[in-house]
C-alpha cells in the first residue's frame, strides 16, 4: 500500500498535539525489526478482547499470535524499541469466515488488536497512548541482532515478561511496500489507527527451531500462558532495515458491555502529564 497523497502533502509541514512537537508525516527510517507469528487457540483468544466488534482472524480452526518488535533508530520523536504483542482479528458486528479476510483486508477490517505494547521512551508512551490510543507503557528492552539469530527481550517491574528469538532467516523476499490496521483500547473506547512501511525482509514458513518464545511470570501476560501457543512458528521475518508513515488519522468507537461497567477505564489522566523524556530505562536483565 502506498503512502496516502495526503500524507505525502504533509512534507515539510509541522504539528504540536499535547505538547509532543512533530515533524510531519510522522515517520521512521533505518529501523530492523523482527516478527514471528504462532497459531493460539481461537477461544481462549476471544477472551482477551473488549467489546463485541474485534474478533480473532481465523486459520481454519486457530488464532494468530503477532510479535513484532522494531528497533526504531530515526524516528520524529527520537530512538527506541517498541515490543508489539497482538492477535491478528477482524472488525465487524459478527466473526468472520477462516481465511478470506487475508484476501479481503478493507472488507472484513483486518489487522490486529494490540494487547501489550511496551516502549523505551516517555515520549512514545504520551503519543501512542495519549494520541492514537495504543497501549504503551514504558519498560526494559532491548534488540540484538546477532551472527545467527535476532531476538528481543521485555522486562518489567524487574520481571521477565516475554522473550522472542528468531534464528537468522536465509530466504530473502523481494522489496515490499504494505499498510497496516492496529486496534487498541484505551479511554473506553476501540481505537484504529493506520500504518504504512515498506522494508525487504529475510522470511520463512512452518520451521521447527525457527523462533522460541518464552513467556515469563510477570503477571501483566499470565493469560498468554493458556493459549496454547503452538511450538512451530507459523511464519518469522527479519527485516534488517524499515521505513514507515503513521497516519494522523484514527477512527474510535464506544466499547461496549453486557452490563453497566462497575470500575472506569484507564483514561486520559495516565499520560496527561508525562514528560517528553527520550532516556531509556536500563536493559532486560539476560540470562
């Protein structure tokens, strides 16, 4: 997908929202990233996810597990890592059949729903959360990319959260240019927010050994614990260099419930007056 004409207009032009000074489009450049994708059980999945309009994108009978970290080395808000930890969905008033929506994107609403996203920088946390509405929060990470294998660790409250690593893939795909669609919750509300990247990425398909993922105690990721994460990454990639635009538009909706909610949703004042603070918390500590 190519980068929006009217984004692309934007070149040269400035914003300030909430304090965060912006150089427009919002953009990275020169930043590896890994990805590693696993098949969970669909059930267990749908009971990570608010509301009634997200559902889990389905393989046959399974879910999709997405961990994406990127090492964002240029960005317009400074250097740091970004630990994505998503379920690939669909977005509608009903699930949607196996498989289509990977061919129908924009029909079906596909992208995927954000559970956790743990950043470096208190300037990341303002703007994705405050801005966008994605679930950032600031914790120990790091990105090493190594002779033979590429991973990156999350730690937080001096806990091991979650550790992916991919083996160095030798497939190398050709230069491709897509969008993607993220939903998150935040203040209430489902949030959708749209990205744009291009990158050429070392790949493969259904390898034992080809990612281990580890899921610590922390108990922010307990119940990833009980999704039966399949041992075999269904696909993993290595892109040692991307590019990408944010969107500066969103879409929200009301999340609703069954029954009358009982305790308010984490809201505005938990970023209203962060900093914009670019130091990095120490590294995850390895073993």
């Amino acid at each position: 997908m190519a980068i929006p004409r009217r984004l692309r207009r934007q070149d040269g032009r400035y914003a300030l929202v909430d304090g965060i000074p912006f150089d427009l489009p919002v953009r990275s450049a020169h930043s590896p990233a890994l990805m590693a994708i696993f098949t969970i059980n669909a059930e267990r999945a749908r009971a990570l996810f608010p509301g009634n309009e997200v559902h889990p994108f389905r393989l046959w009978n399974r879910a999709l597990l997405v961990v994406t970290v990127i090492d964002y080395r240029d960005t317009v808000i400074g250097k740091y890592i970004e630990f994505s930890i998503a379920i690939a969905c669909t977005h509608g008033s009903r699930p949607a059949p196996p498989l289509l929506p990977g061919l129908f994107m924009k029909f079906f609403g596909t992208g995927q729903f954000v559970y956790d996203l743990p950043v470096s920088t208190t300037i990341s946390v303002k703007g994705g959360k405050g801005i966008w509405g994605m679930p950032k929060h600031r914790a120990s990470l790091d990105f090493l990319i190594e002779e033979r294998s590429v991973s990156s660790q999350y730690d937080l409250d001096g806990q091991l959260a979650m550790k992916i690593e991919i083996q160095r893939p030798t497939f190398r795909l050709f230069p491709i240019s897509m969008g993607g669609v993220n939903y998150c919750q935040f203040r209430g509300m489902l949030m959708k927010s749209y990205v744009n990247f291009k990158g050429q990425p070392y790949v493969t398909l259904l390898k034992k050994g080809a990612a281990t993922l580890t899921i610590g105690d922390h108990p922010r990721l307990k119940p990833f614990k009980d999704l039966e994460i399949s041992p075999v990454p269904l696909f993993t990639a290595f892109f040692p260099e991307t590019s990408g635009v944010l969107d500066d538009h969103f879409e929200c909706w009301f999340l609703s419930s069954a029954h009358p909610p009982t305790s308010a949703p984490e809201g505005l004042e938990s970023v209203a007056n962060l900093g914009l603070g670019q130091d990095w918390p120490d590294p995850p500590a390895r073993k």
